[in-house]
C-alpha cells in the first residue's frame, strides 16, 4: 500500500500527517486556519488522496509552511521507488470566472513556478505570499516539478481553488500507476 505518515516538530509547530496514495479523496484537517483547510480538503478531494492533519503552530506562515513541507514529505514516502508510477500530469480547471493550468513531474526534482495573478494580500483568513509559499514548499519535499499558474480571472479566492484543484488532478495523474510498466521506475536513467 501507498501509505505514509510523517511528523514534524519544532519550537514553532507540531504537525503530524497520514496519507493514503490510493484512497478516496477524505481530508480530516482542523490547522486553525480555515482557508489552508479548504485548500488540503480541495487538494485531497480531487487528487483522490486520503489526508489526515493535526497540527499546531504559533504563527499561521510557520504552519503554513511546516503542514505543505510535512505533506510533500508523506507523498514522496509513500511513492517510495516511484516504480510503475506515470510521474508526469497536467490539468487546467475552471471555477467561475478563473481558469487555471497545472503541470507536475514527480521525477525528483523541486521546483516551482507560480503565476496565480493574485492581487489581494490576504484571501480569507490567510495572506497571499503564505498561500504561494504553500505550493513552493509542497514541491520541495515532495521533490516535484510544480508549475501552476492561472490563466484570467477576477475573483482571488475563485483563482486560487481553481489553480489547486488544476494542480490535484495533476498529481492524480502523474501518482496513478501505469499497467503496462509496473515494474520499472519512469526514467531512461533507470532511477529518480
């Protein structure tokens, strides 16, 4: 099973999180911080991911950025070897008046790029440079290739669920297993 449970804990946060790879989209996630709850059940819903987070914090950046490095740390465990997987997905997604793309490659290499066209500095109950750090720390310890941007819209909050729905089905895709190379690692150099 693809499964994995990862913890961390520092001065500033207690975090710990299971995830299940093959499961049916169930997020249980209480931060403290209703718009970072909304965007993990978004995530988990749409990438079929079951997630579970309890988690603490002092400052809502340092949980934050600690619930994304956590979570990008249970996905890379759990695809272990990476054999079999498709490694690549892509996305675009509408929500009302937004239209947002996501790519991804799970093939070991963090990277993010971020155009999300965002112009308020808070939506919700979270700032705006805390939902982009979200993304860039997702993608550093899963070590994944993340590219997300929004297309147009108006509405910010409208612009990024769309970008994180486009970016759920994305990983959807790209951690789905591929029959016909089950048993080999998707890379010409034989490992990621």
């Amino acid at each position: 099973m693809r499964r994995a449970k990862a913890k961390r804990k520092t001065a500033e946060v207690s975090i710990s999180i299971n995830i299940d790879l093959d499961g049916k989209g169930t997020a249980r996630t209480d931060t403290g911080n209703r718009f970072l709850d909304h965007l993990i059940r978004t995530l988990a819903r749409h990438s079929l991911i079951d997630i579970t987070i309890e988690a603490t914090g002092d400052l809502k950046h340092h949980l934050t950025e600690d619930v994304a490095l956590t979570l990008g740390e249970a996905i890379c465990q759990a695809l272990g070897n990476k054999k079999g997987i498709r490694r690549f997905g892509s996305a675009h997604v509408p929500m009302d008046d937004s239209l947002a793309r996501a790519a991804i490659d799970l093939g070991g290499r963090p990277y993010v790029y971020l155009d999300l066209k965002i112009k308020s500095g808070e939506i919700e109950d979270l700032k705006t440079e805390d939902i982009e750090h979200f993304f860039a720390s997702l993608a550093q310890t899963s070590k994944s290739n993340i590219h997300v941007a929004t297309l147009y819209g108006t509405n910010d909050h409208h612009k990024v669920e769309a970008a994180t729905k486009a970016l759920a089905l994305a990983l959807r895709e790209a951690l789905s297993k591929e029959p016909r190379t089950s048993r080999t690692i998707p890379s010409v150099k034989g490992e990621l």
